[in-house]
C-alpha cells in the first residue's frame, strides 16, 4: 500500500531522475564485460548529442569531400563546365541582341535626320573587361613576349598556320576542357584559355626541358618548357607546380595543376600559350582541347 501510495505521489521530473543499470554479460562465465548507469533524462540527452554528431559528420562530409557529387541533383565536373559554358553563350547572345536592338535605333535615328549613337557606347558586354585585363601585358609577364613585341611589334606577327615541322610534331593536350578565349594575335591575346575542373592535372604537350616556374602577380604560377625544333609551350595561372626550372619532363607527363592565380585571372582555367621560332602560333590548329 505504501508502495502504491509513492508511486502515485512521484512526480515526472523526479521520474526521469531514476537511475537505470544496462550491463553485457559474458553467456558463458556470466562475467560482466560492459555496463552503464543512466536516467531516462541522461539518455535522452545522449541520444540527441549522438544524433547532432551524426548529423553534423554527414555535413562535413558532403560539403568538403567528393561524397556530394553522388547526391542526386547535385552538379558534377561535367555539369559545372556545361553550367560555365552556357553562362558564356547567353552573355554572346546578350551582346548580340543588344547589338540588334542599337542598330534598329541607329536606323530609325538616321531616318529621321539624327547622328547615330556609337556602338562602342552602348554595348556593354560583363567578359569585355575580363578579356581585356587577361590580354594586357605586365612587366612580369613573359619576357620572351616582351622581347619578341620590342623588336618586332605587335602587328607584325606573323602566324605560321600549316607550318610543316609543328604539323608533324603529336601534341599531348595539356588539359581537356571548353575553350572559353581563343588566339587572337591581333588584340594581343596570344594564348588559348580552357576552363576545366579546378585542381586538374595539367600536362606537358611535347618533351622538354623546364626553363621557368615561377610566380608572377598578373599570371600566377608559370611553367615554361622548351621543346625541339624550337617549340615553346607555356601555362599560366596554374594553382601547383610540380617541376622546377632545369626538369627533363615527357610528353603527357603532369607538370602543374589548374588553378585561379593571378590578378589577370578571373576563374579556374589554363592560360596556354604556344610560340615557334620565337613566334606566337594558335595552339587549336595542332592541339584538340
């Protein structure tokens, strides 16, 4: 009766106080191995502290670990280029558009007596200005480059388009990704620039020897080979190099990794450059990217 009357007066809180025993037996000996003391409070408060934890590692997991890319939905390497490239091909089309509709209002001006509004004005494409701080030329920029403007200028390069020994030759891609700025020797954008994945393997296109690894604050790290027949390749904006000046590298062998340094890098790519004979040369006529 006592009994019953303790029960009925006990309240919840003191109820969750209670102490429970969870002991592990030996089936054999009966020797206890394992055993813990806990109130239904304490349990709860375990078992939520466990669920945080669990809850918190499969975060961290997903968000700093290649785990993520297997969640349904969430972007891969290919969709992440695929993203970048469309992101290039609406910008164009903006520009194009624009372009259409400054030159129905030029029209309809010109029709009725008025000057028409200059191109330049108005079209105000968002990668005109990254485009054109990735072809100025700095001081620590290649000084093969600046010699060969020096002596010759800028406008009179000459491209060797179907020259017989670079025909010849089987370049290694240094990467695999989506050309995002091609040669252009007239703007003075001697390179080509691919965006792939960040932290890729970039690779020596022919044998060689490294003549430069270094840092520079417009392009980041910089690798250069010297090449036979008088080849040069050079890859800018690299996030690692792996080889330092006077290495012996192969053809296809890892030489850096791509990266975003430099301050004439507006994201992830490989600015690639290949010059002949003391020339620049388009590196899409030999090499498929």
């Amino acid at each position: 009766m006592s009994k019953e009357n303790y029960n009925g007066n006990d309240s919840k809180k003191e109820r969750l106080k209670h102490k429970y025993r969870f002991s592990i037996y030996n089936d054999t000996t009966y020797k206890q191995l394992w055993q813990i003391r806990l109130s239904k409070l304490e349990a709860l408060i375990l078992i939520n502290v466990i669920i945080v934890a669990i809850i918190a590692f499969v975060i961290v997991m997903i968000a700093f670990t290649p785990l993520r890319e297997f969640i349904p939905g969430y972007p891969d390497d290919k969709t992440r280029s695929e993203i970048v490239h469309n992101a290039l091909r609406a910008d164009s089309l903006e520009t194009v558009i624009s372009k259409w509709e400054l030159q129905l209002a030029n029209f309809n001006r010109i029709v009725e007596g008025k000057d028409p509004i200059p191109v330049e004005s108005q079209i105000n494409d968002s990668l005109l200005h990254s485009k054109t701080l990735i072809s100025r030329h700095s001081k620590e920029d290649s000084l093969l480059r600046l010699e060969v403007e020096r002596e010759i200028g800028v406008g009179d390069i000459s491209i060797k388009a179907d020259n017989a020994v670079l025909t010849s030759l089987s370049f290694f891609p240094p990467v695999k990704g989506i050309v995002t700025d091609k040669f252009d020797h007239q703007n003075g954008h001697f390179a080509t620039d691919i965006v792939t994945a960040p932290n890729a393997p970039i690779a020596s296109v022919l044998e060689g020897t490294v003549t430069m690894a270094a840092w520079t604050n417009d392009t980041g790290n910089v690798i250069q080979i010297q090449h036979k027949n008088n080849v040069l390749s050079i890859y800018k904006h690299c996030a690692k190099l792996l080889k330092k000046p006077g290495d012996n590298v192969k053809a296809g062998e890892i030489i850096a990794f791509v990266g975003n340094s430099g301050m004439l890098s507006s994201g992830a790519h490989l600015h690639f450059e290949l010059w002949y004979d003391g020339l620049p040369v388009d590196p899409e006529r030999y090499i498929i990217f």
